[in-house]
C-alpha cells in the first residue's frame, strides 16, 4: 500500500493564503497529482488530507489573531 506523502501535502498547503477556499486547496493538489500520475484513489484522499491541513492552518491563525484581544 502506497501512502500519500503528508509532509508535502503539509508543506504545500502552508504556503497557501488561509482564506483560499477548499476548492482552490483541492484543485491545486489535483493538479500535482494528476501530473505525478497518481491514481484517482490517491488523488481524492490527499484532497481530503489537503483540506484537513487547510482547517488546521485556518484554526491557528484564528487563535493567534484571537490571543491578544480582551474579551
């Protein structure tokens, strides 16, 4: 079983702005992997693993945009 490579995934998608939307992040992330020739399989989940990094990077810059106010 060949896995998807997490760390680049990762990687790229920190370089993404995060109000890109999910079908931005989904669309460059097709697009890599349909060069690499990955299969269609392969392609859907690190589309998921894609977004699942987006909504982590999206829920740090809410907290650290959220830490020095006073509530």
């Amino acid at each position: 079983m060949v896995r998807i490579p997490k760390h680049a995934i990762n990687w790229l998608v920190a370089r993404l702005h995060v109000s890109t939307s999910d079908d931005a992040v989904k669309a460059d992330i097709r697009k890599r992997c349909t060069a690499a020739q990955w299969t269609e399989a392969k392609i859907v989940e690190a589309e998921k693993y894609a977004v699942k990094s987006h909504r982590r990077n999206q829920a740090l810059y809410q907290s650290v945009m959220m830490s020095g106010r006073n509530i």
